[in-house]
C-alpha cells in the first residue's frame, strides 16, 4: 500500500474483501498520519457496513481511534428531527473534525473518520459554529449556573424537576443534574458559589451517586443554534423564501420566541450564512470511499427530490397536521451528484472495492 497516496489523482484498490476492509483501513490511516495528516476518512454505502467495521476495527487495530460521522436518521423533510443519539454522534464528530483543522487538537495518533453516502451529500453547520457548541467542564472551573442553564436551554436540553432522560436538566439550589446524550449516566454538576466544586454520575431511577468524574463534554442536543443572532438569520431567510409568516406557521413563531420546533433541523440553512460539505470538514484527511458509495448518494437524493416535491406540492393546504409546511430547496441541504464527484475528485479519493480489477486490452 507504500504509494498508494502519491499518484496525484483518484484510484481504485481491487481486491478489498468485506472481512479485509479494517485490515486496509488501519494501514491507510497510518500511512495518511506519516504524511502529516490527522488520519483517514472512509464512506462506506450505509450505517449497517459502519457498525461491522466498527466491530472488525475493535479485535484487529485496537490501538486505532475511530470517529463516526453518522448521517440523519429520519426522512429528508420529515415532521420529525433526528434521535437524540444520532445527532449527539454527529455534533461530537463534526465539533472534532472543526477543531482539528483549526489547529486546536494535535494528534500523536492517526483517526480514522467512517461516514456514509448518506452523510457526504448533506450539507452541515459551518466549522467554527461547530466548534464552539461544545464545553469541557471539571472541576475547579469558574462557571455562571444561570449561563449553564441558559445555555442547556438554548442548545435543546429540556428542563424538568428531576432528570430522569436523555437531554434533560434540572437546577436545585447549588446543583445542576443534566443527562447528555450519547453519556451512559446522567450527571450532577455541585457548585460552591460560582466554582465548580465536584462532577460525580448518578443513577437516574434511584438518584444516588455513582461515583466521582475528573470531566465532562456538553454537547448541545441539536445542530440548530437558538441565540438572537441565528433567530435573527432565520426569520430574514424565511421571509425572503417564503414570503410573511401566518398565524399558523408554527415554525416561525416557536423560532422567534427561541423555542424549539421539532423537525428545525430541515431547515439548517435559515439558521446560518452558509452551511459546509464534507469536503469543508475532512480537507486534511486522505478519504477512501466503498465502491458503490456515489450510487448510493444518487439514490438519497432521488429520494430527497421525491420528498420535496411531495411537500412543495401540498405547502397551500393544512391536510397535514394541519399546520403548513414550507421546505427548503434541496440545494441548500445537500450536494448534487455532480458536486459530490467533483469533491471526491479533488480529494483524490481511493475507491475500494471487493472485485478484482477488469480486464483491458493493451
């Protein structure tokens, strides 16, 4: 594999058997590393070849850290955002991927990024708004509770007495609990005046203490930003697209008063000035795709022309959970075929497949 990467342009390495794939990959990666790179990418066609990748990865290079980079898992223009597990994924990933080529995290290891077809041709929330939507807290650190709370709101978390869920928080007194998603326990922040005193997890059904944390990431619930300046952006936008707001546009008004809207996600672009490809992301990283993975980008965006248009169609009508629904256009959300190629051509992407390589005269 020496060379593989010093060609200049995008090639196809025949020969890669499914069970031999983690195999490949670890070399790549280290390869990728000794040329500086913080590691290699791969797009496989879809999540289920990421969690048998993940698995081979695990028992045959378990020195190699892995970062998944998970698509939505919910209808393109669906009523619905995606799960609380696939978005802490994906925030995780992306917050990663926007500080590494920032220059903020050095690595003594390569990374090894999986993706999907799915996940390439989404468009996703600029680098740098990603890479503040993050907080590392321990103990010690100096810490407003009213800006915490603020912020956990703002970022999706829903407050309630006692936390007993995935995105949820609570502030009594000097402590705040709050359950992350993607965190196996919840966990209670105790604070002595401004200063954060002690991290320790805790059972959410009995509420006692698990045991003492040194730190804790918050991540936010949701890719959408509620601050005035990203409300501010999206009411403008929508305008612009969709002409003045009616009274029963539950969208508009749930976002103007900072609330959150279930399903805002499908309306990423409203919310910022641009949003970045994949390409944007994983600039610094040597990129391997399955063989397969732009026929399996094609038909993700047939089926998000075909769910456009289904809702383009009935946005005058009320049929639907009788409140009107306005989408976005599919360009704002997702790469075309023809922008995805060009990005993997400019990537110089290796593409790996199980087949031997076709006979050619001369």
């Amino acid at each position: 594999l020496e060379g593989l990467f010093d060609r200049g342009q995008a090639i196809t390495l025949t020969g890669v058997p499914e069970g031999f794939l983690a195999m490949v990959l670890a070399r790549l990666a280290v390869l990728a590393a000794g040329e500086g790179r913080p590691g290699l990418a791969y797009a496989a066609s879809d999540g289920q070849q990421i969690a048998g990748l993940a698995a081979s990865l695990a028992f045959f290079a378990p020195w190699l850290e892995t970062l998944v980079l998970p698509a939505w898992d919910c209808l393109p223009y669906d009523r619905v955002s995606p799960s609380a597990e696939i978005t802490a994924q994906r925030i995780h990933a992306l917050g990663r991927l926007a500080r590494i080529d920032a220059g903020e995290e050095r690595r003594r290891t390569p990374l090894l990024v999986l993706t999907t077809a799915n996940a390439l041709v989404q468009r996703n929330a600029p680098r740098e708004a990603m890479a503040r939507q993050s907080w590392q807290l321990a103990p010690g650190n100096r810490l407003d509770m009213e800006e915490l709370a603020r912020w956990l709101a703002a970022n999706g978390f829903e407050r309630t007495p006692t936390v007993r869920e995935r995105g949820e928080f609570a502030v009594r007194g000097g402590i705040v609990d709050l359950f992350a998603p993607g965190d196996a326990d919840p966990v209670r922040l105790d604070f002595f005046g401004d200063t954060l005193a002690a991290i320790r997890s805790f059972d959410p059904a009995s509420q006692r203490s698990l045991g003492q944390l040194k730190s804790v990431a918050l991540a936010p619930m949701s890719e959408v930003e509620l601050d005035a300046q990203s409300i501010s952006r999206f009411r403008r936008a929508y305008v612009e697209r969709f002409g003045a707001a009616t009274r029963d546009d539950a969208l508009y008004a749930a976002v103007s008063e900072g609330r959150r809207f279930a399903g805002a996600e499908h309306w990423l672009a409203l919310f910022f000035e641009r949003l970045d490809s994949f390409a944007d992301y994983l600039g610094r990283f040597r990129l391997c795709v399955a063989h397969h993975v732009v026929d399996a980008a094609a038909r993700r965006l047939e089926q998000v022309r075909d769910h456009y248009e289904a809702r383009r169609l009935s946005a005058g009508s009320h049929s639907d959970h009788g409140t009107p629904y306005k989408p976005v256009e599919p360009e704002a959300l997702y790469l075309s075929e023809d922008e995805l190629r060009a990005a993997l051509g400019r990537l110089e992407a290796v593409e790996l497949s199980p087949f031997a390589a076709p006979e050619r005269p001369g």
